[in-house]
C-alpha cells in the first residue's frame, strides 16, 4: 500500500537533539565565577551597610555576578570560538557536539536576558552595571568588534567585566539600587587596572594557538618578556595608588596591610619574571591570591 514501504517515515525532519544538562554547566564554566562572585562581595563589603534584611538581594547579586554574567560571558565566547576550539580544543561542549547545532547561541542569548530580568529587579544602578558587564560580553567575542583579537581591548574589557562592574554591582545591590559613592568606584576602577595584568599571565598559556588563529595578545604582540614585565607594572601601580588612597582616608591599618601583601607580590614577581611562561600559573596560586585578599582588606577598610 502507499506510504507504507520501509523508510517511507525517514523522510521526515529528524528533531534537533537538546544538550544534556552536564554540557550546559560546562558551557557555562562554574570555575570561572569565582572572580566577579569576589568582586561583588567587595563590593557589598565597601558599601558598608548592614547585612540583615539584605540577604535575598546579597543571593540574587552573587548569582547576578557569577552564574549569569560571567555565566552568559563563557557561552558567547564558545559559540563564537567553535571553529577555532574545533582545531584547538575538540573535546569542548559546542565543537564535540554535547551543546549540538545552535543551543550555544541559543543559550547565550536566554542567559543574556535572564541576566537583564534580575538585574532590572535589584534596582537601575545594578541594571546599568550588569548590561554593560553583557555589553562587553558580547563585544570581546562577538564580531564585528570581537575585542579579542587585540590583547590591549580584550583584556580591559575582561578586567572590567570581571572585577570594576561586578565590585559596582555589589555595591549597589546593598544601596538599594543606587549609585555608589566615589570612593567605592575609586577602588573598584584601580583593582580592575590592576586586573589587565592578570589576564595578560592567562595568556602566556596559549601563545601558539593565538599566534596561529591571529589573535593579538599582549604576549604575543609584546613578546612573551615584555609582556610579563608589563603584566608586573599594571598589577602593582594600581595596588600602589590604593594604599596612597587608603591612608589619606584614615585608614593606615588597611592600607599598611594591602601595602605588605603588595611587597609580598613583588618579591614572587622577581622569580615569575625569570621564566613567565612556566611559573605564571605557580604566581597565579600565589600572587594573585595576595591580590585578591587586598580587594577585600580594602573594601573593610570603607565600612
């Protein structure tokens, strides 16, 4: 009979595979939350108001900072990067096909406007914040200006998203929504400075696959000295104007203890500049967790 010989139901579109749950989270990389989740608390410790009352705000921000933002941030890149990660990294959610067909983008685009919906809850400031954290989001990966490409933009872009915006965030969130005062961006504008740095060390790992793709980070438009020395400079300078800052505000225990962890700092970044490319994830366990712990003695120092 018609329309009953084998096969005859092949003829209809397959339906799209969903992405399993484990490959979203890889997409999404937890490991990576952990930088704007500690910038926000900063953040809500400078603003200097008290916790109580406040704690469901405090829980939304930190999903807000980590989970969402950075969350959407790691998606975006992926999708955008699925050719190159195809030659680089097959094993990857997008290129292994576990995020199959367009869920990347797809994903990328629900976490962008869940991200703005819980923004738009915690009040305008916090809005503003965490739509321009996505903002650069989508510019570092996303052509046509996938900043990227330039290790000059891209990591500013990163070390805003990363430490100024979320450390804003956190402040407003405990304000109730409203701007913070100018010390509270004064410090969060000099740690995400100091933060450039950092990212241009997570670089060093992949100076030959970014040379052969033509991306453009600083170790490799620098070279991989240079840009270690200049990786030093920014992250101390801004540490150095944040103790200059702490104690022309009457804060001379603070600021006296972000000024030991800074001396402690360029005692290891005399060993890391001797081989950068080998001991930068070694200066990462160690200076940059002193880097990390004077954001917060700082952020005390403001309450």
């Amino acid at each position: 009979m018609a329309g009953t010989h084998p096969g005859a139901g092949s003829l209809a579109p397959a339906t799209p595979p969903l992405p399993q749950p484990g490959a979203v989270l890889e997409l999404l990389k937890p490991i990576t939350w952990f930088p704007p989740m500690w910038a926000f608390a900063c953040g809500a410790v400078s603003a200097g108001t008290a916790l109580e009352g406040r704690w469901l705000a405090i829980v939304a921000g930190v999903a807000l900072a980590g989970p969402l933002v950075c969350g959407t941030s790691q998606a975006v890149n992926d999708w955008f990067d699925r050719e190159v990660d195809a030659i680089n990294e097959p094993d990857r959610p997008v290129p292994s096909g576990r995020v199959p067909g367009r869920w990347g983008l797809y994903i990328a685009i629900a976490w962008t406007l869940l991200s703005l919906g819980v923004a738009y809850a915690l009040g305008p400031w916090v809005f503003g914040a965490a739509a321009l954290g996505l903002v650069l989001a989508w510019a570092y990966s996303a052509p046509p200006a996938r900043l990227k490409r330039n290790g000059w933009w891209g990591n500013t872009a990163v070390a805003f998203s990363y430490e100024g915006i979320a450390w804003v965030t956190g402040a407003a969130v405990m304000l109730g929504g409203a701007l913070p005062g100018w010390p509270i961006l004064a410090l969060a504008c000099l740690y995400s400075l100091g933060c450039h740095g950092i990212m241009t060390l997570n670089d060093f790992k992949s100076v030959e696959g970014d040379t052969r793709v033509g991306l453009g980070s600083l170790p490799v438009l620098l070279g991989v000295e240079r840009a270690a020395r200049l990786a030093c400079v920014t992250m101390a300078v801004p540490q150095i104007v944040v103790v200059a800052l702490l104690f022309a505000w009457g804060h001379p225990l603070h600021g006296g203890l972000v000024a030991l962890g800074l001396a402690a700092q360029l005692a290891l970044m005399t060993r890391l500049l001797e081989r950068p490319r080998e001991l930068a994830p070694w200066y990462n366990a160690t200076g940059i967790s002193l880097y990390v712990l004077g954001m917060m003695v700082a952020a005390f120092a403001l309450r």
